[in-house]
C-alpha cells in the first residue's frame, strides 16, 4: 500500500500553520476543528462501538466523536478524521467515513492517509524530537515510561500512540519499543500518572454532548418560524439537556392533550 507520506506531512504542518499552533502539541482540538468551520458533533455512543464518522451535508464538513471512548483516543479519531476531511471529500463526495478501529489500516488507502495525517498532525517529528532532547533532556536509549507520560501529556495523545510514533519515525528500535511497553504493563498508565501527580484525564471518557452552536440556533428559529413542532423542538434540545418549555409558545400549551408526538409521527 502506498501513500505520500511526504504530501501528508507537509499538509499537517500547514494545517498547524494556519491556525498558529506554537506548541509542541496540539493543545485543543475541539476548538481547533470548529475553528476551521467544520461542524464538530461530540457524543456519547457508548464505549467500543463507534470511534467516530466524517461526511460533508450540503457544502458543511462534519465530525462525530464518540465521547464515551478515553479522551486520548477520542482526541486522536477527530484528527484522523479530519485527515478524512481533508483527503477524502475534495471531490464533494457524500459519502460517510465511519471508523470502529482506527489502528486496523489493513489496505485501505483512505483509511492509512488518515491515521498517517492524524500521527504528523498531533505529533510532527521535529516537535516531537525537540521535545524529547530540550525538554526530557534525553536520548533514545535513556526513555522510561514516565518519559513517555510527559510526552503523552504535551502531545495529548495515548501512551500507545507515542510509543509507535517514536518508533516509526526510527528514533527508538524495536527492543526499546516493547521494553517501553511492557514498563507500561507492569505498572499501568493511571499508576504512572499519579507518580508524577498530574491531571489523569486524558485517561478517562468525558462523555460530554457537545453540538455546533449554530445548532441551537437552527432548532430554536425553526420552532419560532413554525417550521418544526414543539416536539421537535423539546427532541432536539434534549440532545443538549435543556429543557425546551422555555422557548414554548402559549398556543402551543393546547396541543399537549392532543399527542402532539402522535401527530407528526408519518414525518419523522
């Protein structure tokens, strides 16, 4: 399987550029992509069944993060989708691109230039390395898993991932890379980051909801334009745990002894 890993990490960089991304890691994503004017959808699906999808909806880049998966991991799957924003829908394609395992590249080209671009994209080789020999002080040889911690924390990544990025880029060798490993087995990531007395989020799923602002705008406006029912409207804003009463019109009070739900069932 071939890709130009030459092309993706140069359009990583850019991305990084653009946005003037002057650390060594990405610090906020979320923001980064919404920034950007792709839709950010963050959703608790339940954990092991969907990491994320990306398509395009009349002209609008999207995202959905399934927010029940480790912070770490959901980081990773909306910068690897991302990469499916960039290279997959050049073309206005419509189609959906949903991932279950990121890390199962097999031979498929859409999905190895995603996971590449979402590797340089988190994790360039020059901050990476830069990191390790100013701020770690340290060489190849010399790495421990608390090492890795710190890079897991600047990176905002999972252990794994700094782990397999340091050896594919040929800074540490396959020995090194299993005894960085088995370090992490024998003692856990949640033991190491109490070693070091620091924030274990990246270790646990936030299982927020989060929607694109604009989409409390466009419920709302609809229902005030009558273009949805107050069903529609108390759905929606569910998603987002508000209750939707405060936005109700008073000629809209009758219709709760009609089932309104009922009603619009044909047209849902």
């Amino acid at each position: 399987m071939w890709i130009n890993k030459i092309d993706i990490e140069k359009k990583a960089l850019d991305i990084r550029q653009e946005n003037n991304i002057q650390t060594y890691g990405v610090k906020d994503i979320f923001s980064l992509v919404e920034q950007r004017g792709t839709h950010l959808i963050r959703y608790p699906f339940g954990k092991d069944t969907v990491l994320g999808f990306s398509t395009t909806f009349e002209g609008k880049e999207i995202i959905v993060s399934n927010s029940s998966e480790i912070l770490s991991r959901e980081i990773f799957t909306i910068a690897h989708e991302l990469g499916h924003i960039i290279y997959d829908f050049e073309d206005e394609n419509q189609d959906v691109k949903i991932d279950i395992n990121i890390d199962d590249i097999d031979e498929d080209i859409s999905e190895a230039r995603a996971y590449y671009f979402a590797n340089c994209f988190l994790m360039p080789e020059t901050q990476l390395l830069e990191f390790v020999k100013y701020e770690l002080e340290k060489k190849a040889i010399n790495l421990n898993a608390i090492d890795i911690i710190r890079l897991q924390i600047e990176f905002q990544v999972s252990y794994a991932a700094v782990v397999k990025r340091l050896y594919d880029i040929d800074f540490i060798n396959y020995n090194k890379k299993c005894e960085l490993f088995n370090e992490r087995n024998d003692i856990t990531s949640r033991a190491l980051f109490r070693m070091i007395n620091v924030d274990e989020k990246l270790l646990e799923p936030s299982n927020v909801i989060k929607v694109p602002s604009r989409y409390l705008e466009y419920a709302i406006t609809n229902y005030e334009n009558n273009h949805i029912p107050y069903s529609s409207l108390k759905k929606a804003l569910a998603l987002l745990d508000i209750d939707a009463s405060i936005f109700k019109k008073d000629e809209d009070n009758k219709d709760e002894e009609l089932n309104i739900d009922d009603i619009f069932e044909e047209y849902e």
